[in-house]
C-alpha cells in the first residue's frame, strides 16, 4: 500500500545502521529458560525476578478466577467493571506498602500517566530525574504544570531546581526507584531530605523495585525505612509481580481523586478476573516465601561478580538488572546474537532507549536460575566478549 514512503525511509537507515531489530517470539513459558526458534536458551532478559510468571500458585488462582468470574471485565472500573476482587486486592495491597489506599491501572505505564496527568495544574511544577522512565516523560507531557529536569541522580542539580521553583503553588519530584537500563537505585534518603527543606511532594517509580526491595519485596520506600515520608508510590505489577498492571499507592485523597480524574482510569477497561487474583496471589507469595528474594539476590551477586571479574563494563549497578556496557548499538547487538548462538537470551539495547553511546546489553537474573546456568551464561559472555574484543 502506498503511502508510508516517509517511516519506510527510516525504517531502511535504521537497517542500514544495524540497529532494526524484529520481536522475538518466546514458544515455552517465560521461565528461567525459553525456546525461542526451537532452540532451547537461557533467559536473561525478562522482568520475571522471582519466576511468578509460571509459579504453581500463581497459575491456580488466574485459572480458578477465570473459571468462576469469566474471561474479561466488560466494563471501565467506573461504569460496571469493578468486580470485589479488584477492591479487596487495591485493599490487600495498600496493607502490603503501608500506605492509606492503593488504586490499580491497567499497567505501570498508565498508572504514570494517569497521576502525571491529573494532579497538577498549571500553577504547579513537576521536578524529573532526566533518566526517568519513558511513561515517567510522558506522563510529565500530558500535564499542564511547568517542567524542570534534574541531572540524573545529581543532588546538587535537584536542589537548584527546588530553589528555582519555590513560586510555584506545589512541587512534585520524581524519580524512578531504580533505574531500569542500569540498575542503579536513586538516593531516596536525600531526595526525601530536600523535599522536606523546599516542601515538595515526593513520587517514585518503584516498578523495578517492586518485589526486589524492601521488607518482602515492598520497595525502595521501605528498604530506606521512609515508610510515610513519600507522597506518592507508583508501582507495577507487570515484573516482579509476574502478572500485568500498575498501582498508586498513597493517601485515600489521591485514590478518590484519580478514580474522578486519572484518564486511562475512567477510560479504559479494567483487568480480568484472572489477572486480579493472580497479582493477589503474587501478594501472599511475597509474605509467604521471602527465600524468593533471597535467591534472587544470590544469583545476582553471582552474575555480577562473574561479569566484573571477566572484565565487562556493569555500570553502577546495584540491583539484579545488570548492564554489559559495550558503547556502540550495532556491537551490543551482535554481542547479543553471539550470546543466542551459545545458549544464552539476553537483549541489545541501543539508542533511543539508552543514550548513543551506552549501548549495552541488559542481564537480569531471576531467583529460578541456578548457578550451573548462570555459569553457562558467563561462559557465553566471556568467549563472546573476547571474540569482539570487548574484554
Ligand atoms: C516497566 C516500567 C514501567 C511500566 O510498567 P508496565 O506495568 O510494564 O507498564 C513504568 N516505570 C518504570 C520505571 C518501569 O521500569
């Protein structure tokens, strides 16, 4: 069809230019190895931290959900499509991160969109950490409230955007708890601090701590004991969780508020059955079964370690999410496909998604390795590496 001449172009540069990549479609389950075009390879790239995704318990709930409530809602949250289960998870929930309410959208993504979107107006200022997430930017995009950008984690720079907006009628900072392409945590005690010295509300992002951090997995809040100093969590349910969605975590106010104002809220169907009592599920696991976390943590001290000691660039990684810098896109993903010839799944992530010249590619370990696979990984990676020349 004629007519699209324009993206076409781009499309061919991109080929040109090594960085056009094709999805890739996983035939198994997502466990701690795939098949993917037959073969079998070990998964490094998923969210999947704790293995939720296929844990027995997990698949029991969505599946008896499924059979007594139905495959799908029907309806928004507001009109017909809240069902009990999804107040009684919104109130287990909230129980879990110690906060007054939760509320649950769609996705993280639209939970971003929908806080970002409907608390502030033109009167106000939304302060972002210039590495927040792609649904932190967008989100910030939908507001009507002015804009300053923080260099990333740079507390010096926070501040003098704080002092250059105390005219403003309200602040809000905004920072992922973790960040997502290289694993670093943001420095929430001083964050915290500085939104108390120039008043400020607080949100964080905490979709790649969910289920990491914290007592239980309850996140950065709680790992850095700021257990009510922190306006706003934002989390997902989509990682660690092992499920879909996202939720808000704060006060009943902020809660009442969205379910009037948040878009993606009031304008988009809520989840199935199967999804509700599934993230529920995931809830009691995460209080039930903290040796997850445990493993978790072990075998990304393993991986980590072992990458280090090979030589590889791991940035300032502190998390299970652990980068392989390697500079240019079009190497990272040829590191990538030499990794996928002996055995091992992990992504290339170039440009727009990391900054031209960190191109890496992106490991996260789950808590269902074990360390005979991980070692197969770090052989991967060490005659990959040094074939390139990158080690
Ligand atoms: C993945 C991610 C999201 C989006 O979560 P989904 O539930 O997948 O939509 C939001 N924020 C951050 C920091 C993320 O890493």
């Amino acid at each position: 069809m004629q007519g699209f001449e324009h993206i076409e172009e781009e499309l061919n540069a991109m080929k040109e230019e090594g960085l056009f990549r094709s999805l890739v479609p996983i035939e198994s389950d997502q466990g701690p190895k795939v098949t993917i075009d037959g073969q079998e390879l070990i998964q490094l790239s998923s969210n999947n931290y704790l293995g939720l995704t296929t844990h027995p318990k997990m698949k029991q709930a969505a599946s008896e959900a499924a059979d007594a409530y139905g495959a799908g809602t029907g309806s928004v949250r507001t009109i017909a499509g809240t069902f009990s289960m999804h107040e009684a998870f919104e109130r287990k929930l909230a129980e879990f991160k110690h906060t007054e309410a939760t509320l649950v959208l769609q996705s993280g993504f639209t939970a971003n969109q929908a806080v970002l979107s409907s608390l502030l107006s033109k009167e106000d200022v939304v302060i972002s950490d210039e590495l927040n997430h792609a649904s932190i930017i967008d989100g910030i995009r939908l507001t009507k409230a002015a804009r300053k950008i923080y260099r990333h984690v740079d507390m010096a720079s926070l501040e003098e955007a704080l002092k250059a907006s105390q005219s403003y009628r309200k602040r809000l900072v905004v920072t992922d708890g973790v960040f997502s392409m290289d694993g670093n945590i943001a420095p929430l005690p001083e964050i915290v601090e500085l939104c108390e010295k120039y008043d400020a509300l607080i949100m964080v992002d905490d979709a790649h701590a969910s289920g990491v951090l914290g007592r239980n997995g309850r996140g950065t809040v709680d790992h850095f004991d700021l257990n009510g100093r922190v306006h706003i969590q934002v989390g997902t349910l989509s990682k660690a969780i092992g499920v879909l969605g996202g939720y808000i975590a704060s006060t009943q106010s902020v809660r009442d508020y969205l379910i009037h104002k948040g878009r993606p809220f009031l304008f988009s169907t809520s989840h199935p059955p199967a999804v509700t009592a599934a993230c529920s599920k995931a809830i009691d696991i995460l209080n039930d079964e903290p040796e997850l976390i445990e493993k978790l943590w072990n075998n990304t001290r393993f991986l980590k370690d072992g990458l280090e000691k090979l030589g590889f660039d791991t940035g300032k990684s502190e998390t299970p999410i652990t980068p392989v810098v390697v500079g240019d896109g079009a190497k990272a993903h040829e590191l990538s496909d030499r990794l996928v010839k002996a055995g091992v799944f992990a992504q290339g992530i170039a440009f727009p998604t990391v900054p031209k010249d960190s191109a890496r590619v992106r490991t996260i370990v789950t808590a269902e390795h074990d360390e005979a696979m991980l070692q197969q990984a770090l052989d991967a990676f060490e005659e990959a590496g040094k074939d390139l020349g990158i080690i």
